[in-house]
C-alpha cells in the first residue's frame, strides 16, 4: 500500500472547520483514501472513504485532490470530542487480494474552547 | 446493531503464562481481523479470517500466537508463552464484506509482567 505523510498535531477551535491535510504521492489507481480516528482508550474509528470524488457523510467531508497525490478531512464544526489522532490510510480493495490497514503516526488533532 | 466486543478489556498476567483474548464480531460480518499496538509503536495487522479461514495470517509475529474462529463466529487469540514485549493493545476488527470498512473493537489492554 502507498505511504501517507500528515502532520504530526494541529489545533482548532471549537465550532470552527478542521481541515486535516493528507499527502500520498505514490497512490494506485485502485487504492481508496480512508479516514480513521483513534481517541483515547478507543478503538480506531472509521470516518469516511474516497477513490476519487469528493465525499461527505454525517461526520465529515473528504476532498480528495484531481491527480489524487493529497486529499483533506474536514470537520466542519469541530468539538472538544473530536480531539484524537487521526490516520489517513491508502488501501487496495480487491475480494480476494490484500486486505490490511496501515497505520501510520496520524495527526493528533487538539479542539480547544 | 452492537459493536464489535471485546473481552477482557484488560489483562495483566506473568511471564510465561498464557492468555486468550476473545472478540465477537458484529453480527453478519464475515470478516474478522487482529491488530495489536505495542508500546510506542504504530497500529499493525495481525490477521484476516473469512469466515472461519484464515485468509491473511502474514502479521502474526512468531508461532507463540494462534487465533482460532470456530464456526465462523467469534475469535480468540491466544499468547501460549506470554513475553514481555507482548505487551501492547490487541484490537479486533469486522467488516460485513471484504471491500467494506473496518469497525472496530476498544481493544484488550494486556501488560505483561
């Protein structure tokens, strides 16, 4: 799977948009973006996913680039319960073929009053 | 619908003893997943089942490991003898289908003394 590179920590302000950047340069064609998040002591929570158009459901909205080497989560009116790290993911979604999450480091994402 | 469970939520055993850590899948899911977090490292795959195959086992770190998933419903991982750098949270995943995303226990917390 592609490597993902994202910014270790962010802050935003509570009731403001947070807009979490992705880059992954190497990524396949048939390789989907995912969004997971982890807050503390919990599981990984999964957000959303893309292949190449711009996606939005009831957590959050993913805007993934034309030539798709990067791509944003955003949060449009961040809480103090979406402080977690998040963790862009690149995976190939073939039945039958490889199927893991890599996880990398994420983004710990502080939402201050 | 309920989550993915897991059981126990923490364990604290001796050097050398053996734990079996239990995960019941959503209901429906036929793929079932491990990961583990060790202490200041990156989420990482342990295994995929379909059903009660084994489908991808290629994380499993060394032979002291097994996980079983009997009828295809609930897994259990077993640490047959427990070392120190076992440590770590142990998470089990479900997905309904092999192209859909992973949802997630909280994780087996399992210190190793």
């Amino acid at each position: 799977d592609a490597k993902t590179t994202q910014p270790p920590s962010m802050d935003c302000a509570e009731g403001r948009a947070a807009n979490l950047p992705c880059n992954h340069s190497t990524i396949s064609g048939n390789e989907y973006v995912y969004w997971y998040r982890q807050i503390h002591s919990q599981g990984p929570q999964y957000i959303i996913h893309g292949l190449k158009n711009n996606e939005t459901n009831e957590m959050a909205s993913l805007i993934i680039t034309e030539d798709r080497k990067s791509s944003t989560l955003i949060l449009p009116h961040a809480t103090l319960r979406d402080t977690a790290v998040y963790y862009c993911i690149v995976r190939v979604v073939v039945t039958g073929g490889g199927n893991k999450l890599t996880f990398g480091t994420g983004t710990q994402l502080k939402v201050e009053l | 619908e309920a989550g993915v469970t897991q059981f126990p939520s923490h364990s604290v055993i001796e050097k050398g003893q053996t734990v079996t850590l239990r995960c019941d899948p959503i209901s429906g899911h036929d793929n079932l997943y491990w990961y583990r977090r060790v202490m200041g490292k990156e989420i990482k795959f342990l295994l995929h089942f379909v059903k009660e195959s084994k489908q991808d086992e290629s994380g499993m770190p060394n032979n002291r490991f097994l996980a079983e998933r009997t009828g295809g419903t609930y897994s259990t991982l077993k640490v047959q003898p427990a070392e120190l750098e076992d440590s770590g949270v142990y998470f089990c995943a479900s997905s309904q289908a092999w192209t859909t995303p992973l949802h997630f226990g909280n994780g087996t917390r399992l210190t190793v003394t």
